[in-house]
C-alpha cells in the first residue's frame, strides 16, 4: 500500500480570514487516505506560522519523509506556501523524489499534466492574492496617517514597518507554543501558567493574563 505523508499549518491572519483549523485539516486529509487506500505515514505541523517562505520546520520534516512513490498532501496551496517561487520550488523538488503532490482544496494531482500546469495557475493567483492584500493593507494605513489618525498596535505577533503589517519572530514563537499547548489539551490557565513558568513576556514587559491568551487561540 502506498504512503502518504501529510502537512497542516495555520497562521493568526489564516486563522481569522478562512478558519481552516489544524483539526479540520488533518481530518480532510485523514479521509482522503482511507478513501484513495494510502497508508498515512505521518501528519507535519506548523501553527501559527506564516507560509510566505520555506524556512518552516514542520514543511521541511514533511518534505524530507518522503520517499519514491508516496504522496504529499495539503488541505490548500495556501497552507502549503503563499509564494509562487516557492510553490514551484516544492513542486519541483517533489517531483525529482518521484513524490506526488495532492492539494485536496483546490483538486490538484500532479502526476497528470493538467494538474502539474493547474497547480502553477493556482500558485500564481494565491501570491497575487497576498500582494493585493498587502497593497490595501499599506494604502489604508497610509490614508490613516494623512488625515492625522492614530494607528492602533497590530495584534501580537506583528508590527508595521513602512506602513506594512510583518510578523515579529519572537512573538511568532509565543504564538507556536500557545497553539501547542492548546492542541495538547491544556486549558488556558494551565498555558499562562506554562508561559510564565517558561519565562515568556507579553508586549509589555509583563507576564501573560488569561484573556490574552485567550485572544491568541
């Protein structure tokens, strides 16, 4: 029986704009391993994680598990990446492993012609879609900051620089850890108290409080 070898990932802006959540993606992919008879080798994760590069460690554990033969699944290209370049990169390096590719969304099996060339047409339009939603993004604070309004904090996790919204790497990791401690099964007390234990500060300096954490999951 052939092997599959799945990867979920969510991010803050994934999880507000299209509530896909890592249970929800693992049970589509799950199904589509009983229905087309593969044997579910294992499922990568990345939480709270953005998919504009590749430097992920649940991408590169998925990539590196698999072999000749077995297949990699996603619930969406936009969990897999929001870069074209990158999109073909994967794709292309799946390939040359004799691996194929399944994005259960969107349809896509590349081990037909007509998926490979569906899935750059789709690559292409998830990345014009990202800079069409960085381009209102920076025109609406821009348009804030010249009729003298006071831009609000972006929410944790972020900051703006030059009138855009990236991601800061030390609240990203508060982040990850967070959505793991959830997914274990903790409460929110127990993970501000794992939180504080481990040291981990909000914005301000101080230790996380339950309703902030609550707004992070």
């Amino acid at each position: 029986m052939a092997t599959a070898f799945g990867y979920i990932r969510v991010s803050t802006e994934g999880q507000a704009h299209e509530g896909v959540s890592l249970e929800a993606q693992e049970s589509r992919i799950r199904a589509w391993c009983e229905l087309n008879g593969y044997t579910l080798g294992a499922i990568h994760t990345d939480a709270g994680i953005s998919g504009k590069n590749m430097n992920r460690p649940g991408l590169q554990k998925a990539i590196a598990a698999c072999g000749q033969g077995d297949a990699f699944i996603v619930y969406s290209l936009s969990r897999l990446t929001r870069s074209t370049k990158d999109a073909l990169q994967i794709s292309e390096q799946l390939e040359k492993s004799g691996v194929d590719l399944i994005s259960l969304n969107e349809h896509i099996d590349t081990t037909t012609p007509f998926g490979k060339a569906f899935y750059r047409i789709i690559a292409a339009l998830n990345e014009l879609e990202r800079d069409q939603l960085s381009e209102r993004t920076k025109e609406a604070l821009a348009f804030k900051k010249s009729q003298g309004e006071r831009l609000g904090a972006p929410r944790y996790g972020f900051q703006v620089v030059d009138s855009q919204l990236v991601e800061v790497k030390s609240e990203q990791q508060v982040i990850a850890e967070i959505h793991h401690y959830r997914r274990s099964g903790l409460s929110l007390r127990s993970i501000v108290a794992k939180l504080q234990e481990q040291g981990y500060q909000s914005r301000s300096g101080k230790p996380f409080q339950l309703t902030q954490v609550a707004r992070i999951t």
